[in-house]
C-alpha cells in the first residue's frame, strides 16, 4: 500500500503538474502569439493529448503486466514519467524557438501519457491484490490518492515559485517543479524495487505452468466479452468530467474571476490534501456499503453542486472560491475515484486484469479527462459566460454513468492464493498471517 500511494503520488506529481501548468502558464510561454482565450484553448489541447495516448499505455502495459507482472511496468512508467517531466522542464519557448518549442512540448506530453496509463492499473493492483478480499477499496484508494497528493505538491511547487516576480517566474520559476521531478522519482523507485510480485499474479503463473497452459492475449481475453470494457467506459466519464470540471477548468474559471495566481494554488493544495482523505474515507466506505453505492453518491452529489460551484468560484471572493472547491473535492471527486481501482479490477480475472480495468479507466479518461475540459471551455464561450450549456453537459454524463454503473457487477475470482507461492515467500494471503475472510457480496 505504502509503495503505491508513493510511487502514484511521484508520478501523478509528474502528470498534474502539466495540468497546472498547461492552465495557469503555458499558454503565454508555448502559444504567446495567439489571443489569451485562443492561446488558453491550445494549451489545454496540448493536455487533452496527454489523455489520448493514456489507452495506449493502458494497452502496452497492460499486455506485458499481465503476461510478466505487475512490478516490472510499474518500475517503467516511473522512469518514463520522470525524464519526459524533467526535458519539460528544460524545453525553450515559443520566442526562442518558435513552432519548435510547442511540438516539442506534445511530444513529451505524449509520452506522460503512455507512462501514466500503465501507472495506474499496476499501482491499483498491486494494492487491490496484496490486500484481504474485505480491505481491497481501502487499499486501492490510497493507491489512487496518489493522484491528489501528486496534485497538492505540484499546486504548492509551482505556487511557491508564482511567488516570484513575473518576468523570474516566466523565465525560469516554472521550470524547477518539473526539474524537481529528477528527485521524486528516485524515492519513488526506492519503494517500488522493494515490493514483491503481486501473490494472486505469481499463484495464477505457477496454475498456468502446473497444467501446461498457454498463456492467452489479455487484450483477446477483454475484448471478446467486451461488456465490463464498454460499462467501464461509460460509468466513469462522470467520474472524470467531475474533476475536470474542478481541477482543470475549475482552475482558469477562477484565476479569470480575479482570483491570483498563487491563491488558485493554494486552494489546489488544499483540495488535493481534502482528496487524499475523501478517497480514503469512500475507500473504507465502499468495503462496508459496496463500491456502486459510493461511487453513484458522489455523482449524485456532483450533479447538484455544480451550479453553486460555479456561481461560487465566480464570485473572486478567495474563502468563498475555497469552500467551493473543498466541497466538490471531498463530496464528489473523494466518492468518485475512492472505490474506482477495486470496483474495475472485480470486473476481470487475473490474466486480464490489468489490461481490462486500465483500459477501461484510460478510455474514459480521454474523454472526460483529457476532452472534457475543451469541451466546457467551449461551451462558456459559446454562451458568452452563461452556465446553462455547461449544466446541460455535466448532468447528461452524470445520468449517463449512472446508468452503466447500475448495469455493471463483480464477475471475477476475487480470493487470495490459500497458501503463500515459493516465488513470492513474504507475502502472506490473509494479511498479518490471519485467516482469510469471505468476500462481501
């Protein structure tokens, strides 16, 4: 558990640190020669790319973590995340290099991408399968809060060098978070080379060999029943279009509503620390209440918040635009994201697992998470500030999740190996050397 939420926090520091970036200040570093709105829009195209290439990575990863392990992709998305972050961070402008410097800038993007949608089904599983059958949405959710805990040190990273005169800021201070990167990597790779193998991995290889099976393609084995795929895909848009609305376009609303530069991130960090306990608490909740019921209160919750969240962080009044925030991270993106890595690896068998849940979590993530926040840009322009088109949009994705979700159900063996394989001695199936206790319904 330790090694996932470390390893998720330093990756996810890499990741988000792009999306604050990309909506706070590269848009007058990377596309200077555009209109502010036009130049805001490119910038967060250059994000949405990064949400593009994340099936991919959920795909490549997924095959070989399937077919080798669990622990081995996890070491290289790390590596990959941590030197395309730190070239971002030695990349020149638009003014020094011209339409270099932006091509540049999404081809780095693109490969954070690939890293992170390996990431974050090893990191999820290898929590969800380490941990007893009654412990698995408390362990998997601190495995995603990594991602809010990434958040809140890149918003306090970059918030602390916005400190800085505008013209040190814009010439060098928004460089260091992404060097920084160099640093954070290495602890993360300290905790993740002292982690066995996933036991549930290693015990279903030692069946495999035992009976003389072949191995089979774990994307064949997800797509020909495709159903937990697509229900997956459609379940968690809401879960992304939420905190897209919050922690991307969320973001710029208030910055252009009068809020600084540093209060937006100061709130960030807040929000991310909010996150961290919100996902832990819906984690625990989900063991006890069962992960659908969680995961539908927060986009119940989101679905009627998002109108005064608005009208809230357009007022430019920095403790009202806080509490808005506070809200929406630990009411609706905590409930959302809290249960999601144990409710999509119930979805699949071992030999398919990461494949399967990364897959269907990247693809929704492309659309709600790296689309969305174009999308309601878009629609505010279009409405010339007007809320109304935005409201029409996140609801129907809300209603629209909770619809796939209804239709979705466990249909995977989801026991731990009744005694410990050779090939992974320390680890023990029922947690601290105790029984194993039956599975919730």
């Amino acid at each position: 558990m330790l090694a996932s939420y470390v390893g998720s926090a330093v990756e996810y520091y890499d990741f988000l640190l792009y999306v604050t970036a990309s909506s706070l200040v590269f848009a007058k570093l990377f596309f200077g020669d555009l209109s502010p709105t036009a130049g805001t829009i490119a910038s967060l195209a250059t994000l949405a790319v990064g949400y593009v290439s994340r099936p991919l990575g959920a795909v490549v990863f997924g095959h070989f973590g399937d077919r080798l392990g669990r622990k081995s992709m996890l070491i290289t998305t790390l590596v990959m995340m941590g030197v395309s972050t730190t070239l971002i961070g030695l990349l020149p402008t638009s003014d020094q290099v011209g339409a270099l410097a932006p091509t540049l800038l999404i081809v780095l993007r693109v490969v954070q991408g690939v890293s992170v949608g390996g990431e974050w089904g090893g990191a999820s599983l290898m929590a969800f399968e380490h941990a007893p059958v009654h412990r698995r949405g408390f362990a998997t959710s601190l495995s995603a809060a990594g991602g809010p805990t990434g958040t809140a040190l890149a918003a306090a990273a970059l918030g602390l060098f916005s400190l800085l005169p505008d013209d040190q800021f814009y010439s060098w201070g928004w460089r260091v978070p992404f060097l920084l990167s160099a640093a954070l990597v290495g602890i993360g790779l300290w905790t993740r080379l002292k982690v066995s193998e996933s036991p549930l991995f290693v015990q279903a290889r030692l069946d495999r060999e035992e009976h003389g099976e072949t191995p089979k393609a774990p994307l064949w084995e997800v797509l020909r029943t495709p159903r937990p795929l697509i229900l997956s895909f459609f379940g968690l848009l809401a879960t992304f279009t939420f905190y897209s609305l919050v922690s991307s376009f969320g973001l710029t609303y208030a910055h252009a509503h009068g809020l600084s530069l540093s209060a937006v991130l100061g709130i960030q960090v807040l929000g991310g620390l909010t996150c961290v306990v919100g996902y832990a608490v819906s984690g625990a909740a989900s063991d006890r209440f069962g992960r659908r019921t969680v995961i539908v209160f927060g986009g119940v919750a989101g679905s009627l918040f998002t109108f005064p969240f608005l009208q809230m962080i357009g007022s430019g009044e920095a403790l009202e635009t806080t509490a808005a925030f506070l809200v929406m991270f630990g009411l609706v993106v905590g409930p959302l994201f809290g249960p999601t890595g144990a409710f999509l690896s119930e979805q699949y068998d071992t030999g398919a697992r990461y494949t399967g849940a990364s897959l269907g979590y990247q693809a929704a993530s492309t659309v709600g998470g790296g689309l969305a926040p174009l999308i309601l840009a878009s629609l505010l322009a279009t409405q010339d500030g007007g809320h109304g088109f935005i409201l029409l949009f996140v609801i129907g994705i809300g209603v629209l999740s909770v619809l796939a979700l209804a239709a979705m159900k466990p249909r995977t063996e989801t026991a731990a190996p009744a005694a410990v394989p050779r090939a992974a001695p320390r680890l023990a199936a029922g947690g601290e050397g105790g029984p194993q206790q039956p599975e919730r319904a």
